[in-house]
C-alpha cells in the first residue's frame, strides 16, 4: 500500500455501505476502522483518537462530511470524499480539488485514489 491507512476513519451514514467498504479498507491493510454515521461521531472520535486516513461519504443525510474534511485538514490526516453524486456541488470550496472517488467502489477504485493521494 502506498499510504499508511493502518487506523482509519470511515464516516458514512449508509449502515450497508460502511460494512463493505470497512471490509475493502482492513483487505488494504487497515488494522483499525471506526465507522461514525454522522459529523458529530466523527469529530469526537477524532478529539480522542489518532488516524492514518479517513474516507469521507460527502452526503450525510441532512449534512455534509465538510467539517470533518476541515479537521483532518487542519491535524494534517489524508482523506478522500466518496459520494453517489455525478456533480458534487455540496463540496465546499476549501476541498473542491479534494479527491472523490464515485459510489459504489471497489478495493480497486480505492487503491487507485489512495495512489493518487500520495502523488497529490
């Protein structure tokens, strides 16, 4: 793996989609994944807990993983946005050139954008 993803932070609302895609990141190496559904989880997770790397669903029902993208941001964490969206007006503009990869994805579609996230 080209980035250290061992203890990851997965935010996704969706129940099913977080099974899957907690199984993808423990088959690329993560030791560690806490899955938070909403802003709040995550940041309090965050307050009390280190991470390698985080994906970020950008839609998370009535609001959007943004804030959570500003903290990582700010503790200097990798991160990508996932989202089912073809345009994703709801990134804010601090993270319009964040990578996104489209749902549903792969461990493939993941690898790919964790390599272009170390390149970027």
């Amino acid at each position: 793996m080209t980035l250290n993803i061992r203890r990851s932070l997965l935010v996704e609302d969706n129940a099913i989609i977080a099974m899957d895609c907690e199984d993808m990141l423990r088959e690329l190496g993560a030791e560690t994944v806490e899955v938070c559904a909403t802003v709040k989880e995550a940041l309090t997770y965050l307050s009390n807990n280190a991470i390698d790397f985080a994906m970020l669903d950008v839609n998370l029902g009535s609001e959007t993983s943004d804030p959570v993208a500003a903290q990582l941001s700010e503790q200097g964490i990798p991160f990508l946005f996932a989202t089912g969206h073809e345009d994703i007006p709801e990134l804010a503009s601090p993270f319009a050139k964040s990578t996104v990869i489209q749902k549903p994805y792969t461990s493939h579609t993941i690898t790919e954008a964790l390599k272009n996230l170390k390149a970027g």
